[in-house]
C-alpha cells in the first residue's frame, strides 16, 4: 500500500456515534458546509457496517482533509493476499440523491455528477450514492445494465444506499457497476449492537517495510477532528 501522512483509522461504530453526539449537542446543523462533510463520512460508515455484514472482515476509516482535495473519505482493511499485515486503502466519493436533486432517476443523476465527463476517478475510488429521498429504486441488475451501456471510461465501483423503512434504521445497499455486488439489508441498530467498541488504529511503518499496528486505550483523537469538532 501506499503509506499515508495520516496514519489514525477510525472503526465506523466510533464515526456514527461521533456524528450522533455532534447532532445531540447541535454543534452541527443541517444546511451548512461542515454538516454536510459530516454527514458524507457518517453515511460512509453505516455503508462500511454492511459491508462488514456481507464480507465478515473489519474496516476502518478517516475523513480526508480539504486540502487534498479529492477523495471525501478513505477507508481500510485488512489483506493478506500478498502480505500477513498489509492492509488495504480504498478511496470514496460521496453524492447525495435528494429532494433537492433535478434529475428524476439515479443513472441521470450519477451521469451528471461523479461519473460527468469532465470527473475522472480511478478503480480504487468507490463512488458511494447515497439515496435520500422516497423513490422506487430498479432492480440492481437493470441499473448496472444502464452503467453498462454508457460504455463509462471508468472502472471505479459504483455502490448505493439508503434507508428501506423510513421509520426504522432499516438500510438496503449494493454495488450496481462495474458488477453487482455487496448486496445487503440491515439493521443498522443490530450491526452496530453487534460490534464490539474497537479502539483507534495508529499505523506506523517499521524497518522491514511492514506495517505495524498500535492501539493505545487513551487514544485522545476524534474522527471529525479535521473539520475543528470534537
């Protein structure tokens, strides 16, 4: 993997209950910048609690700093298809389809926004739709055909999600392209009972060129940090 400047992961039950805490204490509110930043790393996370359900491997996660510019959020796991230790970074674009959107449908929808001609984004950027208005949603096979056809320069995988029962934390999410993928209903309650509270991973490169992990009980840092909240 490529060796990143910030070397702190967060386990996404920590991000939901970070972002639950900052809407209880109303340091954030709905309609500003730093609300909707916010809120793109939370639906990362609840997105991140399904896969986990799907794959039964652990994730881990940071918000990306402005001044990179690109991607929203970066998130981590574990591989051991080439080292014992290596772990994994996957780059993720957030969008939200919402009452606010023109587009009536999502494949116009993620036409005119991440996957627009002038946007570029690699096969280890995962494009994360987040669906957020009451709509039918087709089947997941009928959208990646759409995908398909518009013979899309980009492999990057296209996953949505949103809620399946608008009074319960009841979740629905898949990957629509380049395949279908990652197909899971949750309740996001129950996943997040299920999961133990992990600590922060510190990553750290040794002198073999391994990565070594540290996890340290009074680890003092907050996931929206970066945003000036903790």
């Amino acid at each position: 993997m490529i060796f990143l400047a910030d070397n702190l992961w967060f386990p996404p039950l920590n991000v939901i209950h970070h972002f639950r805490e900052l809407e209880r204490q109303r340091k954030i509110v709905p309609g500003s910048e730093i609300y909707r930043k916010a809120a793109e790393c939370y639906i990362v996370a609840i997105s991140l609690m399904g896969i986990m359900k799907t794959l039964n491997r652990e994730f881990w996660m940071q918000l990306v700093s402005d001044d990179e510019g690109s991607p929203d959020v970066r998130t981590g796991c574990y591989e051991k298809k080439i080292r014992d230790n290596d772990f994994a970074v996957q780059d993720v674009e957030v969008v939200t389809f919402d009452e606010h959107t023109s587009e009536t449908n999502l494949i116009d929808f993620l036409m005119n926004t991440k996957l627009a001609r002038k946007k570029s984004y690699d096969d280890q950027t995962t494009i994360l739709c987040h669906v957020h208005r009451p709509i039918l949603v087709p089947p997941y096979a009928e959208l990646q055909k759409a995908l398909a056809e518009k013979n899309l320069a980009t492999h990057a995988p296209i996953i949505i999600i949103g809620k399946s029962d608008p009074a319960k934390e009841m979740y629905s999410m898949a990957q629509i392209y380049p395949t279908v993928d990652l197909v899971a209903t949750f309740d996001l309650a129950q996943e997040c009972l299920r999961h133990p509270k992990r600590r922060v991973l510190r990553l750290k490169r040794s002198g073999k060129s391994t990565i070594e992990v540290m996890s340290t009980p009074d680890e003092k840092h907050y996931p929206f940090e970066k945003l000036g909240l903790v």
